[in-house]
C-alpha cells in the first residue's frame, strides 16, 4: 500500500516544457498554426475598389448565388470583416459593381447619344466601343443578367443599368425625329425593344468565357438598328 508521500524516482527522465514543445511546432503531435499575413493599410476608396474588383474576377467563372463574404474576402488583403466596413451586404455589392460598369460604359454610347454630324458613322463607332468593353466584362454582365432573374435587388440594380440606356436612346431617337432623319414612330417602345434585343444578343455570343471576336456581333446589331430607326444600311 502506498503512503501520500511519492517515492523518488531513481531514474529521472527529461522532458521537454511545453513552451518548448510549440517553439519546435510540434505539441501534442499537431503542427504549428500558420501566423496570418499582414495586411497593407488602405484609403476607403482603395479597399472599397478592390472588393469591387474581387467580385469582378468572382463572377468571371462563378454565378452569383455562390458569392458569400468570405469567399470573396479570401480573395484580397482584407479581413472579412472590413468588407461590412464598405458594404452593407452583398446585394449593395451588386448595385455598386453594376453602377462602376454603366460608367464605364457611357462614354462608348455618348458617340451616338450626343454626337454630332452623320448619325450612321456615330452609331457604328459607338457600338464598336460597345463591342469591346462587353468582350471584356461579357460574363460578368452575364452573371449579373442572370442573377436578375431570382433576386428582386440584382434585378432592381441590372433593371436600372439598362433602362438607363434605353432612356438615352429615347431621347436620341427623337432628337432624329424632329430632325427628319427618323420616321414618326414610338421613341420610348423602340428604344426599350432595341436595347433589350441588344443587351441579350451581346449576352449570348459574348457574354460566355473564351468568346472574345466582337466585330460580327456588333456588324449584326449595327445592320439592325439602321434599318430599324434609319432605312437602309449605307
């Protein structure tokens, strides 16, 4: 029977202190976490501008219902919670990329929208910048496009990317009408059909992956809108 008092270990063995243990990563047989990265301090726009531009890859290859934070965050120098610092969710996400991309694209339909001179020559002009900017951003207009379809708030942002077109087309069309250059017809229902026609024609042949040859899309969509709003081709 043993007595409360330890007997002595004649034979005293070392052994390594914990501390020691986890300097050499090896405690318990588990390796030693990996220290996080240090983050580069940015201005609000910089931070702001790269979520923005990490969505922008996402949506690239990705639909957007797999789009959460912390996959998106994982993709820049921010935490995931500096994305709340920014965005309110990821829905505002949405509106301001769609916003970033009408900007984008303004100035190429502004040829046609105020240019002056031949209309025909500004139209197709415009349009070949339209052409670019879609075989570069294509999917993830696409992606955008498609979200509208089951998500009321993407569908209120991309609604409003587009309608914001349709209305400078309407104006542009009877600014052509009261200068004779158009026939009498409705302003506002030809604009909404043609942009529409347009944006899901330009969705379909360029808005996949690896479809990048934008000039016959655009030398299809520019016969179109001549003889729509103008007659025959020239």
């Amino acid at each position: 029977m043993y007595s409360a008092r330890a007997l002595p270990n004649r034979h005293p063995t070392k052994t390594k202190p914990v501390a020691r243990a986890r300097e050499t990563g090896r405690a318990s047989g588990r390796t030693r976490p990996r220290v996080a990265r240090e983050r580069k301090r940015r201005r609000p726009e910089e931070a702001a501008r790269e979520i923005l531009d990490a969505a922008e890859k996402f949506l690239r290859t990705r639909p957007f219902r797999d789009l959460q934070v912390w996959n998106l965050m994982d993709q820049t120098g921010l935490t995931r919670s500096a994305f709340y610092h920014y965005f309110v969710d990821r829905h505002e996400l949405v509106v301001r990329l769609t916003e970033r991309l009408a900007s984008e694209l303004a100035p190429m339909n502004e040829v046609w929208f105020e240019g002056g001179g031949d209309p025909l020559v500004n139209l197709r002009h415009g349009y070949e910048g339209v052409g670019e900017f879609w075989a570069q951003h294509g999917p993830v207009l696409r992606a955008l496009a498609d979200a509208a379809t089951h998500d009321r708030k993407v569908e209120k942002a991309y609604r409003a990317f587009v309608d914001r077109f349709a209305r400078r087309t309407a104006a542009r069309i009877r600014r052509d009408i009261a200068a004779g250059l158009i026939r009498e017809l409705d302003a506002d229902e030809t604009a909404k059909a043609l942009i529409l026609m347009s944006e899901r024609y330009l969705s379909e042949h360029l808005g996949r992956r690896g479809n990048r040859d934008w000039r016959p899309v655009v030398a299809t969509l520019v016969t179109i809108w001549q003889r729509a709003l103008y007659g025959e081709t020239r």
